[in-house]
C-alpha cells in the first residue's frame, strides 16, 4: 500500500467523525502519538555504556559481579513465593 494513500484514508475518516467527538478523536490520536515517541529506539544511548568496564581488572570486575548479585537476592528475599502458598 502507498504510504500517501493510507494518509488519505486516515484524512476521510476523520471528515467523517462527527464534529462533537473531534475532541476525544484528538486526544486518542495525540495519546497514541505520545506512546510511539517514547518507545522510539534507544539502543544507540543505550550502547554508550557498551566495554564502559572493559579496564576494569577482572579482580575487581569479579568483586562488582558478585555484589550485585547479592544485593540482587537481598532486594528480592522478602518477597512471597506465589506458588508456595496454600489456597
């Protein structure tokens, strides 16, 4: 399908939406628009921080790894095991 010819499509079926529902029509289309900019592809901010600890000695590396795993199981202990209890 022609991109021009969707926007086309998309044009009549505003035309047609009764003028009293414009209001929530634009809010809908504004709110979508809204969403798909902050899902936009973040990978490239993302890769920034790519080898950012490659001159890290692994000793050290090693010390980081195991402290965030730690802190990791220490966030989580206290949560409720769903599947342990009895209804």
């Amino acid at each position: 399908m022609v991109y021009g010819s969707i926007e086309a499509k998309v044009i009549d079926e505003i035309n047609l939406f009764p003028k009293n529902k414009l209001q929530q029509l634009y809010d809908f289309i504004h709110f979508f628009r809204l969403g798909l900019e902050s899902t936009r592809d973040r990978s490239n901010e993302i890769m920034e921080f790519a080898g950012c600890w490659q001159d890290m000695k692994q000793e050290k590396f090693n010390d980081f790894f195991n402290e965030i795993n730690e802190r990791r199981k220490n966030a989580f202990s206290g949560r409720i095991d769903r599947d342990s209890i009895n209804s």
